[in-house]
C-alpha cells in the first residue's frame, strides 16, 4: 500500500489518513522518504489521520531528522486533533514544524 | 467481564482497539480520555506484538479482558510471548527525541496503574491496565 503523494508546485504533499499504528507504518516511511528523494520541501499532511501510536510518531521523528541532514524543508500540515494530542504528550509539538 | 482473544499479528492491532473502544462507555469516560485508553491497550498490544512475540506470531493469541466496577477500569492483557522482565521497561526521556520509546511513555502517561501479574497457567505475560473512573 502506498499513500497519495501530491507534487504542487516546488512542494511535495504526503497525505497519510485513518489509523497510523505498526500495521501502516512500512507504507507512511516508504511514501515520507520516497518525497524526500524527489523535492526540497515536504507536507506530511495528517487531516484525516484518526489515530497515530508511538510507532506512526517514530516514522514522523524519523522523516524530520532525515530532512535535517538533507538540509530540506519538512512540515506537518493539519495535523488532527488525534495527532495534536499525542505530539502534545510527548512534548513533540514544538519539535516539528506545523503548517495549517 | 468482556473478554476476546486476537491473533497475535500487527494487522489484528486495529481489531483490539475496536473491541475495546466498543466497552466504553461514553458516561464513564469523556471522548479524550477514550482516545487516550484506546491509545494505551494499543501501545500495551503492540509491546507485546513487537518484544513479546518478535514481530507477531500468527499461531499465537492476545487475549483482551476489560472490567469495569463503579470506581476502575481494568484492562488485561494476556499473551503466550517472551517473558517480560518488568524492571527492563522504561520509557524514555523525552528530552532525548529519537524514533522509539515513546511506547511505555504513553502508557505510564494515560493510565493510573500499569502492573505485570505473576505468570498463570495458561498465559506467559499478564498486563493490568487500570484507569479510575472520576
């Protein structure tokens, strides 16, 4: 499986949705790393994301520090409620860049 | 007592959470701390996925147990894994921002009480999870 990856203009917008738990986590990294490849600024955008867990926020952590190394721009767009809460207890809300 | 057992693989994760979703009762607990429940079986369930079990096993069982008495929620969870060495469990600094660990963080965080019970006849690992009612 594989989530829709949108190419606007100089961005690249990964659209991960429903519930990001261990069973969906090979498909979020592969989709995130594979627009890391390809473009200079990425959106994770998490709207319709129902519920994240420790291993989705593992794929995000990951994303961020592999956009650092390849000194590009990484950003969470709209991220959920679901996803606000769990950034929020791990105290990761002011570790990634939130775009609305 | 609800009780259900899950094929210990990480496709079956989701089917965990629904059963436990589906014992909650929306007047016992708001919508936020459901989410936040659901959030600590699913982490508990994926340890044990994850370490006890090695990454799933689909011969191998979960068993879910929920209890709800006026004051507490118990949540139990049962597997036939790796035993788990309780002391070996700690969540991380969340200074320290890396992939994983976060886990047993969210678990600790969300629930009153998270405690491994001695090992039974018929299960390895025996996880409490309880959360007080208000």
């Amino acid at each position: 499986m594989e989530y829709k990856a949108e190419l606007q203009g100089d961005k690249i917008i990964v659209y991960l949705d429903g519930e990001i738990d261990l069973d969906k986590t090979d498909a979020a990294r592969k989709s995130i790393m594979d627009s890391l490849e390809k473009s200079n600024k990425i959106f994770v955008n998490l709207n319709a994301v129902k519920y994240i867990d420790s291993s989705g926020v593992s794929v995000l952590i990951e994303a961020q520090q592999k956009a650092n190394e390849m000194e590009k721009e990484f950003y969470l767009q709209s991220p959920s409620d679901a996803v606000m809460s769990v950034l929020k207890m791990a105290k990761l809300d002011v570790f990634f860049k939130i775009s609305n | 007592m609800e009780s259900n057992e899950f094929i210990a693989t990480k496709d079956q994760l989701k089917n965990i959470r629904a059963f436990v979703k589906s014992h909650l009762n929306e007047k016992d607990f708001s919508k936020d701390e459901t989410e936040n429940i659901i959030l600590a079986v699913g982490e508990a369930s994926m340890n044990i996925v994850q370490h006890a079990y090695k990454g799933g096993n689909e011969d191998k069982k979960i068993k879910v147990e929920i209890e709800i008495n006026e004051k507490k929620l118990f949540v139990h969870l049962f597997d036939q894994g790796k035993p788990v060495v309780p002391e070996n469990i700690k969540p991380r600094d969340l200074k320290n921002i890396k992939p994983g660990g976060l886990g047993s963080f969210f678990i600790g965080e969300i629930m009153d009480e998270v405690k491994f019970m001695s090992k039974g006849k018929d299960w390895i690992n025996h996880l409490v999870l309880t959360k007080n009612l208000k």
